[in-house]
C-alpha cells in the first residue's frame, strides 16, 4: 500500500511540474484571498524498526486544519497542524496508543480540471511530535512533506477536498488520507 501511496503522489507532482506555469498564466480571474480547511483525518500506518524494535502502527484517526492565502486561481500558502491517534504493536507483543501532532508549511498548487473539479498539489515542511506512554517513545521528526487531492466546488465559496499526504520521515503514522470542507473568504 505504502508504494502505491508514493506513487500517486509522485505522479501528482509530475503533473504539476509540467502543467503548472502555461495554466496560471491564462487564468484572468483573481481568486486571491484568505481560506481555511477543517479536515478529518485518517493515518494509515506503517512498519518501521526503532531503535531495534519493530514498530506496527495501525489506521487511526483525528482531525486537522489548513490556514491558507491564495495569490490567485492557481497559487497558495498554507500553514497546516494535525491530530491523529492509532494503536501501535512493538516486536508484536507490547500495544500502544500513539498519538501524533503534525505542523507544517506549504506552497500548493490548483488547477481546474473539468466543471467545479480541480487537481491539487502541495510541497513543504513539517514537524512531527509522537508520542506513544507505556512504549516511552516522545519523539521529534521533520523532513518535506507532500500532498496530491482533488477539490470539488460545491458552492460560490466552498470546496469538499480529499487528498493524499507523505512526508520523508520514517514514522509508525505513515501516509495519511484527508478529507475536508474548505471556505475561502
């Protein structure tokens, strides 16, 4: 699951690597402004070894927000911040619940595809803090984050969003999917 995760989201980047610059450039219409993303948020979990022991985390879930300023249709800065809890077994025997609180910076990227369907993309920096009590594990994590997803406009100033989110830290929390209801004001 978690190179098909990759996956997508390079091929996302790809598109938006190479579409990027001749579709801002033709969009006349200032969409510049402040938004904000409530999201509910589901972690998906990963294998990792830690300081030789094997880390097991499940699927959890949690919620998030995205803060964000677009310069026009195509172009934002958001800053964003999550909460997600999941179980997590070491060396297949010892469960805990983990509980993950992630901040971070990024530079998005939004084209229409077709109606009110748009293709996003996202790239920063974040910071990860997890902690998991009986394992005794508190740990601080940063690395480049990533993120491709679809908006749907379901009103004037109201999108739903999905998107799929990596980082390249090597965390028991793995990928994450995020659904949300952005109000742009």
């Amino acid at each position: 699951m978690r190179s098909i995760l990759k996956k997508v989201i390079v091929s996302g980047l790809t598109l938006f690597a190479v579409s990027g610059t001749a579709y801002a450039s033709s969009s006349s219409e200032d969409k510049s402004g402040f938004y904000i993303v409530p999201k509910a948020v589901v972690v998906v979990g990963d294998t990792i070894m830690h300081h030789g022991h094997e880390l097991d985390g499940d699927a959890g879930v949690g919620v998030g927000i995205d803060l964000g300023y677009s310069f026009n249709a195509n172009y934002a800065l958001e800053l964003s911040a999550t909460h997600a809890e999941a179980d997590v077994v070491e060396d297949a025997h010892v469960t805990d619940t983990a509980k993950y609180t992630t901040y971070g910076f990024n530079a998005v990227y939004t084209r229409n595809l077709v109606g009110h369907l748009g293709f996003l993309a996202k790239l920063g920096y974040g910071w990860e803090y997890e902690k998991m009590d009986k394992l005794h594990i508190k740990e601080t994590l940063d690395g480049v984050t990533y993120a491709v997803g679809l908006e749907y406009g379901v009103a004037e100033n109201m999108e739903v969003v999905f998107e799929v989110e990596g980082a390249n830290v090597t965390s028991s929390r793995g990928e994450s999917l995020l659904f949300g209801l952005k109000y742009k004001f």
